[in-house]
C-alpha cells in the first residue's frame, strides 16, 4: 500500500487497521492524549497489565523484537494454566550479569485485550526503603556451618525445657516431705491408735471421731453407706446420673455426658481441619507454584511449630488457669479461630502466605491435644482417664476422613479433571492453581469455626466449675497421705481391727 487516504479524526487504531488489513493487531498504540499532564517531555515508565484466562497480570514485558517475554511458572499457574498446555523447548537464556537459565516450556496465548495504564511512580525515599526492604526480606539466606549449629543447639535446648519444669515440681514435691517430716521428728510422740472400720469395702472415709476405751485411744473411721451401694450398682443404670465435675466419671457417664459429645465435635472440626492441611502441604505448595526447596521448608515449620504448640499451650493455659481462673475449653476457642488464619492463607494464595499458614496450622494442631486431654482429665477425673483419652484421640481420624478423603480429595480431583488431566492406573491426578485447594479450604474453615462456636457452649457449661478451686481434692490427698506417713514415722500403731 503505497497511498492511502487518512481523515483528520483518524485514531492510531483505525491507522493500525489500514497497515494490518487482515485485523490482526499485533501492536499497541497511544496517542498525545493520553499523556500525562507534564507532556511528552516527562520520564515516568508504562506499566502494561494483561488479562489472561480471566486473571489479571498487572505487569508484563513488552516484546520489541530484542527481547523475550519471560512469565515465571507461579504466574503461569495462577492464572489457570494447565501442565499440557506449553510446550517444551531445549533453549538456554543468558542474562546480563552472564548468568544462564533453562526454559522450562513456551506457550503461545491468544491476545483477548489489552490495557494501556500510565501510572505515575513515587520517587520518594519512604516508598523506595519500603521496597528495598522488601526484596531484602524475599532474598534468600546462606547460613554457615556454625549458624546451623547454633540453630540445632537452640531447637536440643528448647526440647529440653520441659523437663526443667518437671525436676522442678519433684524438687518442690521433695522438699515438702522432708520438711513434714522433720517438723514431726520435733514433736513429742504420739499416742498408740487403735484404727477401727466397720466395712472393708469402703472407698470413702470421712473425718475420725476419737472416743476413750480404759485409757486407750480408738480411731473410729465411720465408711459411706451411701458409696458402698453405688458400687453394687450396675453403670448401666447410672449412665445419666453423673456425678459433679471434676469427680470421677464411669465410662459410660463420661461418653454419653454433653460436655464430652461438644468436646468431641469441636476435635473433630479442629484437628480434622489442620490434620488436613498438614497431609496435603506438599500438593499444595506444588499446586500454587512453590519450588521443591520451598515445600521442605513447609514440612520443617510444621514440625517445629506442631512442638513448640504442645509446649506453649499447656503451659500456658496452666498458669492463665491458676492465676487468673481462666477456662481451659476458652483457650481451645481461640486456637481453632487462630487455625481459621492459616486455612484463609492457603484458600486465597496469600503471597508467600504458605510460610505463614504453616507455622500456624502447626501451632494449632500442637495446641490442641494438650488442652483436650487436660479438659478431659479435670471435668471427668482420673479414674477412668486412660481409656478416655484413648476415645479423645478417636475425633482425629473421623474429622480427617471427612474433611481430607470427602471433601479435599474430592473437590481436589474435580478440578483436576475440569483442568483436563487423565487418571491413570496407579497414579493420581495433578491439579495445578489456587482453585485447587480454594474451595476446599474455605470449607475447612466455615468447619472449624462452627467447631469454636460449639467450644463456646463447654466453656458455658464448665465456667462455674473452672472459676472454683479444680486442685482441692488433689492437695488434700496429699495431706492425708503425709499426714499418714507423718503418723507411721511419730510412733508405731498398737492395734488394727478390721470389721
């Protein structure tokens, strides 16, 4: 075409359109009014956004037939590309500081629009430390022999700690006795005891009534009628008669007790949850475009921090108890609504996030065993304690099977398939993106919060019990069993009559 002509109101586009008549516009235009006020004399970059799949990209490399277009694989599996749709290519690029890069694949993608977007750039000090401070805290660290043994000494030194609390209690334990029993050295002998039951099947006893007999004195331990027949009564029929909290429960009273069916049910949505998460890192971080070195360091933060959870909400929720009476099944509230963070981080592709959502959701899943057997323990007693924690520990297969088989693997293998990938025999299907996990997640999370909002209703349940004192019994048994062998090491005991 050599002459053409062109009307005043032509557009760029319209002049584009008569070069390329066949109407495939491989260029971008811009004319003088969409400069910025300064003129065609200002220094202020273009930044060009893409829309790709129905995502945005906000910024992209323009292609000026000297230079490739380089789309990393997090972005490319952002935006819902798919594994089968590049193809792969045996080239090497090489950079300007003489640094060599292997292409994974290329992918030519019809161009659907374009936005042309004049932005202008701060050139303030504040913004540019913000960003440098930014690319200081993404870059990559290369830590030394002695930093990495440092790190090891300080994780053999943490793994240490409790067992500086349980010395110290049998210390204090220790001392006490000791102390008892020189206090009883001092004093003057007592007197010979003649110690009468009147049931040798008695389990309770209540306080002595001393009585003379010619000069010698008779301890009369009076049992409880009252308990003796509750042990001749089948548990079958006090099922629904269970005894105040904090005493020992039957087994069966404490399976079919409310507090313990809201305390399975809130495990069940708490573990199951970050249980879930756990099991599916790896995909999931495959899923969103982390590296493999990456990943590993997923699975590392989870196992320090599922530890160090142990550690800190035991002991925490102990002296938040002690000291200020607050309710154990509260501080289970907040752990399954701090574990709701982590789930949101994997369900909207937080960048970076997944750092994040590691450390908390092995924080959570550490929490929570230590409260519920501690909730266990104290509301239904020590009786029975064992067989009741091993039914505690039930909620974490039952909640993982729904939550991770039914509804992640499902919903997991749903878009894989709607992805285009092909099961095939032994091996199973690879889904790429953040709608992998997206919905799945979301799930996860509207669970976990009914499961707080059910602990909300033990902690009303249980709130008059954990305002009282929860370690009286277990002081004055102590005091009885010192008592006991404070009175074996003052004078020996004359008589023992059983009746």
């Amino acid at each position: 075409m050599d002459k053409a002509k062109l009307f005043f109101d032509t557009t760029p586009e319209q002049l584009v359109g008569l070069v390329f008549p066949g109407g495939v516009v491989l260029t971008l235009t811009f004319s003088d009014k969409e400069f910025p006020p300064e003129g065609s004399a200002h220094n202020k970059p273009l930044y060009i956004s893409v829309e790709c799949k129905e995502k945005w990209v906000p910024v992209v490399l323009v292609d000026t037939g000297s230079a490739i277009n380089v789309c990393p694989s997090r972005i490319a599996y952002a935006i819902g590309l798919r594994p089968i749709d590049f193809v792969p290519i045996a080239q090497v690029i090489q950079a300007y500081d003489n640094t060599s890069r292997e292409v994974m694949d290329t992918i030519v993608i019809p161009r659907k629009r374009l936005d042309q977007v004049l932005k202008e750039q701060s050139m303030e000090n504040d913004s540019d430390n913000s960003k440098l401070g930014v690319r200081a805290a993404l870059k990559r660290f290369n830590f030394t022999q002695s930093e990495y043994g440092g790190s090891a000494a300080a994780v053999v030194v943490l793994l240490c700690l409790p067992l500086a609390v349980v010395i110290k209690e049998e210390y204090s334990i220790w001392k006490s006795k000791k102390e008892a029993q020189l206090q009883l050295q001092l004093q003057p002998p007592s007197i010979d005891l003649k110690i009468v039951t009147e049931n040798q099947n008695t389990e309770t006893i209540l306080p002595p009534s001393a009585t003379s007999n010619g000069g010698e004195e008779v301890l009369v331990l009076p049992t409880s009628q009252k308990q003796a027949d509750s042990d001749s009564v089948s548990c079958w029929r006090t099922i629904f008669q269970p005894p105040n909290r904090g005493d020992d429960y039957t087994i069966l009273q404490a399976l079919f007790s409310i507090d313990m069916l809201i305390l399975f049910f809130a495990t069940i949505c708490g573990v199951g949850g970050t249980l879930t998460a756990i099991d599916n890192l790896g995909q999931i971080g495959a899923s969103l475009g982390y590296p493999k070195r990456s990943i590993s360091t997923f699975v590392s933060l989870v196992s320090i921090w599922n530890y160090l959870g142990r550690v800190v909400a035991g002991f925490v929720s102990e002296i938040f108890l002690t000291k200020y009476k607050f309710p154990r099944p509260l501080m289970l509230t907040f752990i399954l609504l701090l574990s709701c963070l982590g789930h949101l981080l994997i369900a909207f592709n937080v960048p970076s996030g997944l750092y994040i959502a590691s450390i908390i959701i092995g924080f959570c899943f550490g929490a929570q065993w230590p409260l519920l057997f501690a909730i266990i323990s104290e509301v239904f007693g020590l009786k029975y304690y064992s067989r009741l924690y091993n039914f505690g520990s039930v909620a974490s297969p039952i909640g993982f099977y729904i939550l991770n088989v039914r509804v992640t693997g499902h919903l997991y293998d749903k878009e894989a398939e709607r992805q285009g990938a092909i099961r095939k025999a032994g091996q199973g299907l690879n889904c790429v993106g953040v709608d992998c996990f997206k919905l799945s997640f979301i799930i996860i999370t509207a669970v976990t919060v009914l499961g707080a909002l059910v602990s909300v209703l033990l902690v009303i349940r249980t709130r008059k019990f954990y305002r009282s004192d929860i370690y009286k019994k277990f002081r004055e048994e102590a005091e009885k069993e010192m008592a006991v062998a404070g009175n074996g090491a003052a004078g020996p005991v004359s008589e023992t009559k059983v009746r």
